[in-house]
C-alpha cells in the first residue's frame, strides 16, 4: 500500500478500522457505502452515486467475504468484462475505474448545475 502512494502520502488523511465491524459502524458518517464484487446483478454504471459515497473492495484473491455479499447484497456493483476473453481484472484496475465512474458522475451533475443557471 505504501509503495502504490510513493510520495502522496502526506496529502491521504489515512484511517484504519481494527475490523470490518468497526468500519461498518463508522460507515453512516462516512458516506453511503457501495461493496464492488463480480456477484453482484448491477454494474458501476447503472448506480447514480451521491455526494458522499464509500467504495469498498476485497482482496485481490477472495474478493469480499461472503457474510459482507449477503449481508449487502442490495448494495453490491460490478465491473463488467468481456466474458470469455478477460478472465479477470487487477484490484488496482478496478479501483481505478470504479474511483473514476464516480468522478465522472460528479464532473456530469457539476456541468448541469451550471448549465442550469
């Protein structure tokens, strides 16, 4: 993790929970959390993400555990792939895009916001 930041590090106000218990008690005051995993039915871009929002994703090997998918099934978003010729995605890829779905989303309701003065 240290190493992916290399020198922006100062810039990250870095918090750690002990479990996923305690960052999902926090959760209500951090924003509105989306769990990213192939099991879900819906992709990043079928969900109009609000102001506030927590992405959350697994390991790189596992994924989410299963308790987080069934316990958040109505809150879980995929990365779509070209099945059969992608077999998977790096966690950092999909990161990126989902981070920059976001981004976009929010650049999108900015320029309509200011079209609309």
């Amino acid at each position: 993790m240290r190493r992916a930041g290399l020198d922006y590090w100062e810039r990250v106000p870095l918090r750690l929970w002990e479990s996923f218990e305690d960052l999902d008690q926090a959760l209500p005051e951090l924003g509105e959390p989306f769990f990213v995993s192939p099991d879900s039915e819906r992709t990043i871009w079928e969900v109009s993400y609000p102001e506030r929002v927590v992405l959350l994703f697994g390991s790189e090997t596992a994924g989410l555990p299963a308790a987080i998918r069934e316990r958040r099934r109505d809150r879980l978003v995929y990365v779509p792939m070209n099945e059969g010729i992608i077999r998977s995605l790096n966690l950092s890829t999909t990161v990126g895009i989902a981070v920059y779905e976001v981004l976009r989303q929010r650049r999108e309701k900015a320029r309509a916001g200011s079209c609309a003065r």
